[in-house]
C-alpha cells in the first residue's frame, strides 16, 4: 500500500472538516474514481458557520456567492508543474436543508457523467510522487496553466460550488496517475497531520 503524502494546507483562514478519511476509509462512502482517501474543506466564519441562517434556508436553494468562503483563494499544496485545469464550468446554487435531499437524488446523473462531472472545475498538480486533485474551483477563477511551476502556497484559483457539490468547498484527493479513470487513491496527510471530522483548521499564513 502506497504510505501516502504529505502536503500543506491549501488555504488560509478556517475551514471545516468533513469527509476526512481519519474517520473512515472510504472517507466518501465509494471507492469510485479513486476518491477512497479524499478529504472536504468548507471555509466557515468565527462561528463555524459557512453561511447566514434564513428562514428560506430550510426549504430552498441558495445563492452560492452568499457562502462566506465563495471566492476564497486555494493554494498550491505543494510545488510542482500543473498538469491540467478546468475553469469552464457553471457554480450552481447551494443546496442545504430539504434542497439537499432532491439534489442527492440526482447523484446517479452526475455519477454517469464521470469523474470530471462530480470534480467540477479542477486543478491536477503532482506532488510527493502522486497527483494531488482541487475540485469545486469557482467558474473563471484558475489563473494557472498547465505546464506552469507553481510553489507552496502560490494562488491557484478561488473556492467554487461546481460539480458535485451542496455548497462551496474545496475537495482534495490523491491519485497515483492523473487518469482518474485507471488512477488508485493515495492517502493524504497534512504537515504529518490529518484532521477528523467536524474539526477546523485554523491556518494563519502558508510560506
């Protein structure tokens, strides 16, 4: 078994835990496209909250740009030469509440779609000997091209709501190939840490 990697946060500010695999393995209840050690990040406020609470809340779906980390900037996780990016792809509106139990039937759609319908827009960069993936990105927001070096924590695009995605958040995985479709999950770590559910990080400046 591939002992995994290890990679710095791709963020500043705080941010959510959900879906890590310290939890359980699957971490996203699938083995499909390699995403058995994925791990969501979802920027939240000091309130923990990653939006207002309305009374429409419960009942409807919701802007995306009304989520507090909407257009928060992702970094690079590692240095490395960008293998491939997606930016095309619409933001939808977030799904909380009742919303969400319709958009989850849905799923087997965007399942048939393949890896690149449930990633939305996306960043491949390698690091550590595997391919680290950022998925979700904001429509328009990647300002990297493939074939382009990158550092630890130089910009890469913003936080989005695309793909298979309830509410804007960033999705990271790592693959052993950047062919999803033949790729193996790679388990991640972060600065020899990796955090559990319902923890959040509070990361202040990456160098």
């Amino acid at each position: 078994m591939n002992p995994g990697i290890v990679v710095q946060y791709p963020f500043t500010g705080r941010w959510l835990v959900q879906n890590s695999p310290a939890n359980r393995a699957p971490s996203h209840g699938t083995h499909l496209f390699a995403s058995s050690f994925a791990i969501d990040f979802v920027p939240v406020d000091e309130q923990g909250r990653s939006a207002s609470v309305t009374a429409k809340t419960l009942f409807t779906r919701e802007p995306a740009q009304i989520f507090y980390g909407f257009g928060a900037p992702v970094l690079a996780p590692c240095a490395g030469s960008i293998i491939s990016v997606q930016q095309s792809l619409p933001d939808h509106r977030a799904h909380r509440g009742l919303a969400s139990v319709s958009y989850a039937l849905t799923q087997r759609r965007r399942l048939a779609g393949g890896w690149q319908e449930l990633a939305g827009n996306h960043v491949l960069i390698p690091g550590g000997g595997a391919v680290i993936a950022l998925c979700h990105l904001q429509q328009g927001s990647v300002i990297v091209k493939p074939g382009q070096k990158v550092a630890p924590g130089e910009v890469l695009a913003c936080c989005g709501n695309s793909g298979n995605s309830t509410e804007p958040h960033l999705h990271l995985q790592a693959i052993d190939k950047a062919q999803v479709r033949d790729a193996k999950a790679v388990p991640l770590n972060f600065a020899g840490e990796l955090p559990k559910n319902g923890q959040i990080v509070d990361v202040k400046q990456q160098r």
